[in-house]
C-alpha cells in the first residue's frame, strides 16, 4: 500500500464490491463545472447491472429506479468508485443498493460520498420477457 493509499478514510465500504471506477470528461459537464446529473444516473445503471448480470447470467433489462439520491455534486477531476450490494433476489428480479464516492484534491486526497441509489433488474429472455433467474452455485 502506498503513502496516497493510507490517506483514505475507512468510510469506503467493506461489505460492498467495487464494481466500475470512472473519470467525467469535460463534455460530462455544465458551465459550472459540475457534472450532470443524467450523466451519474448512467454510470449508476451501468454499475448497478454487474452483479445482476453475473445472477442472472444472461440478459437483463432495468425496470425501476426505486430510489437515487444525490448528495454532493461530482466534479471535474473526481475519481468515481461505484460500490455495489445486492438487496434482494426474486423469482426474475434483482435488487441492488448502489453507493457512488468521489476522490478528489490529490495534494490533500479527500473521499466524498456523492450519490446513492436502489436499482431493479429483471432477467429477461429472448423476446424480452421476464424469465426465472437460474438456480444460484
Ligand atoms: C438493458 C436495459 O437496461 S434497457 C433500459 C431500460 N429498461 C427497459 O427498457 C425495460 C422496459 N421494461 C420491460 O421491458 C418490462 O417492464 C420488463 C421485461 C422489464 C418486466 O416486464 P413486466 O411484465 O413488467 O414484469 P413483471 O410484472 O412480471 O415483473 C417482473 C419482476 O420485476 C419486478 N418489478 C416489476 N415492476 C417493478 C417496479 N416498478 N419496481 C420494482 N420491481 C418491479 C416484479 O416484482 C418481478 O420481480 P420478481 O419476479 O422477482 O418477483
């Protein structure tokens, strides 16, 4: 572990996986600076499917944000960690919890949680139809 590695705090989530890590570009932005909200709810959805992607093993499709909330604004220069936990899996759905931190100001590091949502993905099947999630190994 590096010296930049131990300036983070432990407020990272432990029981969650780090599913996608992403820089916003410049064209991510509005004149302020800050990143645009429809740009993080991307990321979210994309990040969100990893694990129901692996449950499901195969196609999904989203069918509810239930919840997302932003709490800080994401600015240029953040470093994005998108952290996943799977809620709650159903006969064809999957739930996700999804937690969004910023690293920001390298010359004095600082982690920000800016966004968090709740996310279901429904298992679908060639004609787009739900379709039962297959027995879990
Ligand atoms: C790849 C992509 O992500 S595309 C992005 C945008 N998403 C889409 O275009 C999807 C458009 N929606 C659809 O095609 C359809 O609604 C489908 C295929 C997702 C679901 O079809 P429906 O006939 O509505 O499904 P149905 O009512 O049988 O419910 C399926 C599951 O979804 C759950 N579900 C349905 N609606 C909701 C909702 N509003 N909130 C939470 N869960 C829901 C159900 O509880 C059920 O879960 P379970 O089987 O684990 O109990």
């Amino acid at each position: 572990m590096n010296s930049a590695t131990n300036t983070l705090p432990v407020t990272l989530p432990t029981d969650m996986d780090l599913v996608m890590r992403v820089m916003p570009m410049p064209s991510d932005a509005n004149g302020n600076g800050d990143i645009f909200g429809g740009w993080i709810m991307a990321q979210v959805d994309l990040a969100g499917s990893v694990l129901p992607n692996r449950i499901a093993k195969g196609r999904i499709a989203t069918v509810a944000v239930n919840q997302f909330i932003f709490k800080q604004p994401v600015s240029m220069g953040d470093l994005l960690s998108l952290y996943a936990r799977v809620e709650r899996i159903g006969r064809t759905s999957v739930t996700v919890h999804v937690e969004v931190y910023a690293e920001r100001n390298p010359a004095k590091l600082e982690v920000v949680k800016v966004t968090e949502a709740s996310l279901t993905y429904v298992a679908i099947d060639d004609e787009g139809k739900p379709r039962p999630l297959p027995p879990q190994d």
